[in-house]
C-alpha cells in the first residue's frame, strides 16, 4: 500500500511539472509566433510597472498604495502624525581643553649677547607686571655704544657754537644714529635719559617684562652667558583663555563664528564657563574626522587653566520649519519616502526631500504640505505591504495570474498530500498497536 502511494505521488509531481513546462513553452511559443503589432496586446503593461521593470533606479520606486483597514491598522501599530512646522534647535557638545591664548603670549629674546648679573623673577609661574624688572645683563658692546652717544652728545653740543648750519646738521645725524642704536638694543627712552644725566656708561642695563602675565617658561640663570638667539622667558596673559573642541564633520553646518558656548570641568562640576566661538580652522582630522573649533573664554580669577580637560556645549537655534519626526522616513539609500494617510484607509508613498537632521526629526524642503497626515509607527511593515502590492499588480501585468493561480494549487496539493500522509501514518500506528494487543 505504502509503495502504491509514492507512486502515485511521484506520478502527480511529474504531471504538474509536465504541465507547468507546457504552459510557460507554450506561452513563449504563442509570443514569437506573433507579429509585432500584436505583441504589445499581449504584453500589455500598466505604468507602474513600466517603471518598475526600466532599471535598478526605477525599481526603487515599486510602492503601491496599500489600502489597512482600521482593525489591522492598530493590529500592526500604525500611527499617524500631522505635518507641521516647529522650532528647531541642535545642541552640539564636543570634547575640549583649555590652552593658551596665542595672541597674549611674549618671548623675553636679546638682540645683543652678555652676562646676567642680577635675576630679579627666578622662577616659571610667577606673575609679573608690564615694565617689572626681570634681570640685570652686562654686555661690553653695549658699554661701547653708551660711550658712543655721550661722545655724539658732546660733539652736538660743541658744533652749537659753529656759524656753518651743514655743521650743526651732520652732529645731528650722528646723535640721532648713536640713540637709535640704543634702542635697538633694548635701551629705553627713560635709560637713555639716565644716561645723559649721569655722562658715564651703564655697566648693566635691566631688561624689563614686555606684558603683565605669568612665566610659563624661564632658561634664565643667574650669571648665565646669553646670545640673541635665546629666550630668557616666555610670558602667558590668561586673562582670557583659549579652549580647542573637537566637532564631527557632519556637526560643522551648524558651527558659526559668533556663537555662543558654555564650559564644563570636572574640576569645578556643577559650574558653567560661557565663552564664544572665535574660529573654525580649515582643516580636517582624518583619523577622528573631526574638525577644531576655537573658543574664547574670560578668565579673570584664572580658574580655567592651560590643559584641562572639559566638554563644550553649543546651543543652536534653526528657527521654525517644515519637520518630520526621523521614524516616518525611510531611506533607500537613493531617496527617502514617507506614507501619507489618505482616505478610506489608503497610505500614499510620497518621495520627499529631505534637510538636515536635527535632533529626532528631519527638516522637510519638498515633498510635503503642512497639515498633511504621515504614518509614524508601523512604517516598516506598511512598506512591506506596499512592495507585496506592487509586485502582484506587475506579475498580473505580465500575465503571470495563471503561474500564481497554480503555485497556489501546488500549495494546495503539497498540504493535502501532507495532511494524507500524515492520516497514513496514524493509520499504520493504529494498526500495530492492533497487532499488538492480540498478540
């Protein structure tokens, strides 16, 4: 009994191939017999899939409009929501810390070489005031150049008495040339005059701070041999203080000059630091692919110090506009669709163009009017229903209803033959259990 059912199960499968064989041979046979005015007849396409079956971009495009009713609408968990403009704001937080001011830093360098004598600030972090004395320097040249101008001095003086102006003119020129040599060499006006006054050179002149600040770099020794090349002292106003963030590259849209920022440091929790943007450097790290933003802050109490570490956030306001929360979108890679609720439970994939994405919704510039419904949940298996729509009515277009009639058939077929077998098997169970209780 059981080799006569496979059989017979063998012959049917063999039939329904034989026969699906026919169908699709006979199909391509009755199409190349035809003439061409009447292949368009039986090829005949609707535009959707026209469009469908065009190329790869065009396949992106097989949506149809798939019609929910109410009962599976909330079975599936779709939910709607009304198009309409808001107020849209980014808050951008990066990675920082703090550094140095560039524009408020002085180098302390000699133009002509000597020995310190006398170091009057002796150690890097020590706060020093515009004009304080920082050393004493002994340099013979600069003791040569004293006694140049007091003999230019005199010489001026004595030619006063000369009747011949080109006289009084060229002791004029070699005065004016010996003081401007003096002050190249870092002699200020006030030591020049002490110089007239006490008519003897200065052993050792005192180089004086350019700026108020703190030391933050000092090679100066006391009776150290220094050259023009060398900085005595590097001196840092931090005043106001400079703080580098780290921006991602897809942040920098919203980064302006202008802006403002606010600080916080692990060091002072609870506290916030309000500075400004001041520049957008430009240039990219690669490896992060971030950008550096510069930042100024105020530092009167001289809290923010240089190399600290904190995070900057910066609060941007876009204005209202057209937004859609992100969930409603889905993006293909080669366009983004959004399903807008129409009538009698229609969902319509619309194409929509999108603007920047800020926060959890996406800035809407075509595609959409305000008012318009949009599905917000449930988007997913709304598409897959729309794919599942478009690609019956292209498969009825090509006239493949009967292929999908029969593959249902089969389907049929392949659970009655199941459902056989398995009444077989109970049979057979049934009968050894039979045999058993007789024996």
């Amino acid at each position: 009994m059981n080799i006569q059912l496979r059989s017979l199960s063998q012959i049917h499968w063999v039939a329904i191939a034989v026969g699906m064989i026919l169908i699709v041979g006979g199909g391509w046979w009755m199409n190349k017999k035809l003439s061409p005015q009447d292949q368009p007849a039986l090829l005949e396409i609707s535009p959707p899939a026209q469009q469908t079956m065009s190329g790869p971009t065009e396949m992106e495009s097989a949506h149809a409009s798939p019609v929910v009713s109410p009962l599976r609408q909330q079975m599936i968990g779709i939910q709607t929501a009304l198009v309409k403009k808001r107020p849209l704001s980014t808050t951008v937080r990066a990675v920082s810390r703090v550094t140095y001011n560039e524009q408020r830093i002085a180098h302390v360098n000699l133009r002509i070489s000597g020995w310190i004598e006398d170091l009057y600030v002796d150690f890097a972090g020590k706060l020093v005031q515009q004009g304080q004395p920082l050393f004493t320097l002994y340099s013979p040249e600069l003791v040569a150049t004293q006694e140049e101008y007091l003999l230019a001095l005199q010489a001026f003086d004595d030619m006063q008495l000369s009747p011949l102006a080109h006289v009084h003119h060229q002791a004029q020129q070699i005065l004016d040339a010996a003081r401007d040599r003096l002050r190249l060499w870092t002699f200020t006006d006030a030591q020049i005059e002490e110089l007239e006054f006490r008519e003897t050179p200065i052993r050792s002149v005192t180089i004086y701070s350019p700026m108020k600040g703190y030391v933050i770099d000092k090679t100066a020794f006391q009776g150290m041999f220094v050259k023009p090349e060398m900085t005595m002292y590097t001196i840092a106003d931090l005043s106001r203080i400079w703080v580098q963030a780290e921006i991602y590259e897809y942040e920098l849209p919203f980064i302006q000059v202008g802006q403002s920022a606010t600080l916080t440091l692990e060091a002072f929790p609870g506290e916030t630091f309000s500075g400004r943007v001041t520049y957008v450097y430009p240039y990219l790290n690669k490896e992060a692919r971030t950008v550096q933003v510069r930042l100024e802050f105020p530092n009167p109490h001289i809290r923010l110090k240089p190399d600290m570490y904190g995070t900057t956030v910066i609060e941007i306001d876009r204005g209202s506009h057209l937004a859609v929360p992100d969930q409603a979108v889905l993006d293909s890679g080669l366009r983004q669709i959004v399903y807008v609720a129409q009538e009698q439970g229609m969902f319509e994939p619309r194409e929509v163009t999108l603007g920047a994405k800020v926060g959890s919704f996406f800035e809407v510039t075509q595609g959409l009017e305000e008012g318009e419904r949009i599905v917000t949940s449930g988007t997913f298996l709304l598409d897959s229903e729309s794919r599942l729509m478009s690609t019956s009515n292209m498969m009825g277009a090509l006239g493949m209803g009967g292929v999908k009639m029969e593959q249902a058939q089969m389907g049929e077929m392949d659970m009655g033959s199941m459902e056989m077998g398995g009444m077989k098997k109970k049979m057979d169970m049934k009968s050894e259990e039979g045999k058993g209780s007789n024996d």
